[in-house]
C-alpha cells in the first residue's frame, strides 16, 4: 500500500516509537490521527504537523466508548482508515513472588488489559472501518501493525505481566491475519529490543551506553526513526503479513 494519501490512526503517538512513526508518515505524504492520554505532547505534535496533516484524539485504548470516538473523529477529518499502528503500551516490574507477597493482581491485569485488550481493541474497531475501502489495485483495504516487545520471547526476571502481553500480541498475530485475509487486510507484529524510548529517559548517560553495549550490532540503543523505517516496509509491502518481526540487533536478553 502506498503512503502517499493513505490515512493511519497511531495509538502512543505522542512519544518515543508512537511519535517517530507519526512523522515518517506524515513524511512520507500520509495523514495521521494521534491518539493519546498525554494531550499536551500529542496536541504540540500535530500542531507542529499541520492540520491538513495530522489530528490529535485523547483517547484510552482499553475503552470501546474511546476508541470508538477517535475512529468516528479520525474518519470525520480524513475521511476513512487504511493503518492501524498500536504503540500504546506500560510495563510493571514486579517478581511473581518477592519479600513483599504475591504479585498483585491488579498491576497484571492492567499490563494485560492495557498492552493486550487495548490493542485488540484497537484492531477489531479499525477494521470494521477499513473493510468498508475500495481496495487498491493488489486488493488491499487495510493494514494493522502491532507492537510487542523481545520480552515476549526473552522475559526477564520481574517481567511476568509486561512478557505475557506481548507474547499475547505475538500468539494473536496469526490468527488475525487469516480472519481478515478474506477482507484484504493485512497484520503484523514488530517486537522491539532496547530502544531509546520515554522509558530509558531517566538512566544517565553512561546507564544508555552500558544497556546499548549489550546489543551485539549495531552495539547501542534502538532509534525510534528505525522502528519507523520498519512501520513504514511493512505498509509499503504486500507480502509481509502474519508475522512477527524482532528489531533487536540481535539481542537475546538475559535473565536479568
């Protein structure tokens, strides 16, 4: 699918992975809505791109009621959907068992249910609006990128809720992709390594350059413009559906 007028919604796209992906494809002579909970950054954001565009929408990915505005908002200026990218995602470090207890349950279910749920979420009410496009000349009507992490297959000590998301995205990948095939829609996955993220923000320098130094090559950490370089092979190149694909130098991540 070509760039060039195609309309994308980007969950996250206020920071880190979700932003660089809003500019490459704003770049690239697409349209984006943004959607967000920080609606300083994301609104600073789309200001910054034009209203012609880009679009901020708050907007909580783990609620029907939300995410069901934003598509009618998204589809209101831009007229339709055509990508659905889901970067919106948080982590909880915490032991399944540790001096203080159990792990509590209320932390998991968030990371599930706001990694795991809000991207389906995401996915089943985008594509009730792009199953509804022309398709283009190689009969596509949509493509869904997802984002999981190296954690779904690599998870670290402390990583049992934020591992089990992931690897959650990952399992359902698959099967989305043969669901929608008879639609035209395609579905993939990117599971990141370290990237220097909104996350890595607070680690002084030398922490950023000791964390890039595991990485066997490119030996730093992940730019944000490369996992948009990805988003963007992956719209442009029909025959990557139902996959996922791990950008992480090659890491393999230790147990701790």
């Amino acid at each position: 699918m070509e760039i060039q007028n195609a309309v994308a919604i980007v969950t996250g796209g206020a920071s880190g992975l979700g932003e660089a992906t809003v500019r490459s494809l704003v770049r690239c002579g697409g349209k984006v809505a943004i959607l967000d909970l920080a609606s300083e950054a994301g609104q600073a954001l789309a200001e910054e791109l034009g209203d012609e565009n880009a679009m901020f929408i708050p907007t909580d990915v783990t609620s029907e009621g939300s995410v069901r505005e934003a598509i009618e908002q998204a589809t209101g200026n831009f007229g339709t959907i055509h990508v659905a990218i889901s970067c919106a995602g948080v982590a909880a470090a915490q032991k399944t068992l540790s001096r203080s207890g159990p792990h509590p349950l209320e932390s998991f279910s968030k990371v599930i249910n706001v990694n795991l749920v809000g991207t389906f979420n995401v996915i089943r009410l985008a594509v009730e609006q792009m199953a509804g496009n022309e398709p283009n000349k190689l009969g596509e009507r949509g493509i869904i990128v997802n984002t999981a992490s190296v954690a779904a297959f690599d998870g670290q000590v402390g990583q049992v809720a934020y591992s089990a998301s992931k690897a959650g995205i990952v399992g359902m990948t698959l099967p989305i992709a043969r669901d929608l095939a008879p639609y035209g829609i395609r579905v993939m996955t990117i599971a990141p390594g370290l990237f220097d993220t909104p996350l890595f923000d607070k680690l002084p320098r030398s922490a950023k350059e000791a964390l890039g130094a595991t990485i066997p090559f490119p030996p730093r950490l992940g730019n944000p413009t490369e996992f948009a370089m990805l988003v963007q092979s992956i719209i442009e190149n029909v025959m990557l559906n139902g996959e996922t694909i791990r950008l992480d130098g090659a890491i393999r991540m230790q147990p701790k």
